[in-house]
C-alpha cells in the first residue's frame, strides 16, 4: 500500500496501486494495512499512530451562519430572504430607543418592521424610524 502525508506527518491519502512515475515522490510504500478512516493516523518516527482528529469547535448551525451574515450586512442580505424569514430575525436587532445614540448603518426594529439609519443621530420623538430623513426600511412590513 502506498500512503502519502501532510506537512504535520497525517496521513492524507492512501491507495493500493503504484503511484504514476512523476508522482512516485509524493508517496511512500508500507506493508501497514490501514482502516477506512486512515486520516486518523500520524506517522511518528518508523510506526503510524493512531491519533484522531480532534475538533476544537462545533460547526456553526444554518441559524448560526444566517445571523452572522444579517448582522454583518442586513441591508445586502435581508432582501434576499422570504418574508417569513425575516419576520423571525426581528430578536436580532434591538427595538428603536428614543434618546439613544444611532450611527449610520445601525439596523433597528421599530413596529415589527426593520430600518437602517441613514444619517446619524441622537434620537428623539421626532427621529422614529418611519421619518426618512433618518432612516429607511431594509424590508416591506410582514
């Protein structure tokens, strides 16, 4: 069997047929038989050791990766969702406060409808979200 590794000594790839000529370099020969989830082993000195892979974080939920790109770039992606959607990512964003500070580009839920402010500003009754000197909405009321 002919193995070949990474640069930490895991095994990357395994195959039971002689490497083509100008790929010889890239793999080494081994009487070792390996199992199927051979990326489980690391080569230390002359012996492959059987190390697994061990995962530091857990992979992020669908949730987890739409919410990211909502609060990254609301008014790109908030568009491009279906209204049921959006209706249900209104606890991402913070309810319009009066007397509360917004810089430009802040999103704010107000109404059950979401706005992005265009102009910063401290706000006051006479900057709710629905005066479009300050605001405009990211998406149509559901």
């Amino acid at each position: 069997m002919w193995y070949q590794l990474n640069a930490e000594n895991r095994v990357i790839g395994l195959r039971y047929e002689e490497p083509p000529i100008q790929d010889t370099n890239l793999w080494t020969y081994t009487t070792l038989e390996f199992p199927e989830n051979f990326e489980d082993y690391v080569l230390i000195g002359d012996e492959f050791v059987k190390q697994p892979i061990e995962s530091t974080s857990q992979p992020a939920s669908a949730s987890d990766v739409i919410s990211a790109l909502v609060q990254n770039s609301p008014q790109t992606v908030l568009p491009l969702l279906p209204d049921d959607v959006v209706s249900r990512m209104y606890n991402f964003f913070p309810d319009w406060v009066e007397t509360e500070y917004y810089a430009k580009d802040s999103i704010v839920s107000y109404d059950d409808v979401l706005y992005k402010c265009i102009v910063s500003h401290n706000s006051t009754p006479k900057t709710v979200p629905t005066i479009s000197k300050y605001w405009e909405k990211v998406v149509k009321e559901v």
